[in-house]
C-alpha cells in the first residue's frame, strides 16, 4: 500500500473561494460578511472535483491513499482576526471531512488550524478537539508564521505553543510544520517562505528542548525538511556548538521528513542522509508544481517515481511508502486496521 501523507484540497469547487472572497471582504465592510450557510456544495460537486483531478492522479500513479488537508496558501492566517481564522477553517476542515466520507478508502482527514497573528495559541483548541473528535482527523497543519512572511510568532519551542502540543500528545497525533501565503513580497509563497519555514522550524528546535517536556509529540517537516538534509552537517555543527546531542538523538525520535522534492538527485540526497524510518512517502499533488519535467516527461510532482528508482531495499522502501506513515500517524493506522488493511 502507498501512503501520500502530504495532500491538500487544492482543486475544492469555486464556490469555496468565492465564499472566501466575500469573507475577505466582509473584514472591511461587515455588510459583504456571508454566513457559513451561504456556502453550498453538494456531494456530486465534492466527487466531481475529486474524480478528475486528485483521485484520478493518485490511481494514475498508484497511491492508494491521500491524508487531505486544507490548501496550505488558502489558510491566510494573516487575513482578519481570529473569529474570520475560525470560521474559515471550520469550513475547510468540514470539506475536508466530507471528502474523506465519500471516498472512505482513499483520504483521511487532516485538519487547520484558526491561527492568528498575536493571539494565544490556545485558542485553537476547540477547533482541534472538533477535528480530531467529530471529523476523524488523523493529524494537525501547525503554521509556525501565522503573520504571513513576517515571522511575529515565538518558536516553536516556546511554551505559548504548549497547550496545543498537550492535546496533540493526548490524542497521539502528529502536525506537519506548514506555513500558508506570504504577504512578504521579499519572499514567494511556495519557492521561498515554505521552504524557509521548513527549515526555520528545523532549527528552531534544534536551539531547545521540547521533546523532553514532549517525548511522544511528532512533527512532520514537509518539502524534504527544506534545507535540513542538504545542511546535515552544518546543523550537526551547530548541534554540537550549542551543547546539543547527535540530531539523531536530539530530534529524530520525534521529526520526519516528507518526499515532496521534486527531482531524482533530491530524493537520492534525503534518504542518504537522513535514516529511512525518518522519511514518510508524499507528493503534494495537485499543488505548487504541476507542469512536466521536459527532462523526463513526467510531472514533477509524481514523486513516487523518484523514491522507487532510489535504490531502497525492499524492506525500506516499504517504510518509506506506508510503514513510516503508519507509525507516524497512529489514528491512520488504527482506520486503516479497522478497514482491513
């Protein structure tokens, strides 16, 4: 079985946008505010979006299952305050949920947060609970810049963040580190701020401690890890200036890395440098790269390609397709056992 751990709800159907819209506009002009029952989709317009483009990728590349979560730019935390966060990521979560009920077989939930710039983290709460207990989330998105490029938030490791990361321990499920939209215009979206954050997170706890106050709690550090595995030995470096154990001790019983690096001698570096248990299979299709690679005639993003051809052997890249996942995400395991896989 293939495991794609890193999916988002890019292709939703335009009426989520331009309900968005109307939200966005509603921060201004209170009178263009819509209600959540303004927006309607219906199932067929859920299967529709689904059928023809990512489960239609996915059997076309042979993923079996996708853990689904919001599109990453449209969490714009940055956008209002944090009722607007919380209403747009209900809704989102719920498409979410409801694609995840239509195709039972091949997504699982994961669910956004309703960040906002200078406000407790403990806020989320509801929302995550809501997730985890009425729509079967399976794992959080965690933005560690809800400003948009301007990284106003603490680390990490600061303990603003703990009560989420007590809940995440309670329910035994893991966050991918994902930042959303850059409003920086220094920075793109997508080939700058999410690989910045990627690697900014990376450090970020290499400089504390937090797996000692949170033995059990699992993070996800998308994008191949950003600059982590290319840099290993400038962070073992660093590791060691700041009386920091071997990474391997310090963070690889709690951080992974995904699969979303986009070309052969990418992957070929990752699962060289970092240790196979530590790498989870994902494409992030349908996302920030779709075209084709004229240098191999397939997407970019078909990412499977890359992991098969990297010369695993059999028992690893098992782990790297689906039994890394499993691990990593302990409620996907117990669906996927319940379903009789």
């Amino acid at each position: 079985m293939i495991i794609d751990c890193h999916g988002h709800y890019t292709i939703a159907p335009p009426a989520l946008e331009a309900w968005r819209d109307r939200q966005i506009a509603g921060i201004d002009d209170p009178s263009q505010a819509p209600s959540p029952g303004d927006l309607r989709i219906g199932d067929d317009e859920l299967r529709e979006s689904i059928e023809a483009n990512q489960l239609r990728l996915m059997d076309e590349r042979g993923i079996d299952l996708t853990v689904f979560s919001p599109r990453a730019s449209f969490m714009a935390h940055h956008l209002g305050d944090f009722a607007v966060s919380a209403q747009w990521a209900a809704i989102c979560n719920e498409l979410c949920h409801r694609v995840a009920t239509l195709f039972p077989d091949r997504f699982a939930t994961a669910a956004m947060l309703p960040q906002s710039p200078g406000v407790d983290p403990a806020t989320c709460l509801p929302e995550l609970v809501r997730s985890v207990e009425e729509l079967d989330a399976v794992a959080i998105n965690l933005n560690p810049d809800p400003s948009g490029g301007h990284w106003t938030a603490p680390p990490l490791t600061d303990r603003s963040w703990y009560p989420i990361y007590e809940k995440l321990a309670e329910y035994d499920i893991p966050a991918m580190i994902h930042v959303s939209t850059s409003c920086n215009p220094a920075f793109h979206t997508t080939g700058a701020h999410y690989l910045n954050a990627d690697t900014t997170a990376f450090m970020q706890l290499i400089q504390g401690d937090l797996f000692a106050d949170f033995p059990t709690l699992k993070f996800v550090i998308p994008h191949g890890g950003g600059a982590a595995p290319y840099h290993w030995g400038r962070f073992r470096g660093l590791a060691m200036a700041l009386r920091k154990p071997e990474l391997e001790e310090h963070l690889l019983h709690n951080v992974f890395f995904d699969t979303c690096v986009y070309h052969q001698p990418g992957i070929d570096l990752l699962l060289d440098v970092i240790p196979t248990k530590n790498v989870l299979f994902a494409s992030e299709m349908i996302g920030a790269v779709r075209d084709i690679d004229p240098r191999t005639g397939h997407h970019f993003d078909d990412t499977r390609r890359y992991v098969t051809a990297a010369g695993l052997a059999e028992a690893d890249l098992a782990a790297v397709l689906s039994g890394n996942a499993r691990t990593v995400y302990p409620r996907l395991d117990a669906l996927l056992t319940k379903q009789g896989r």
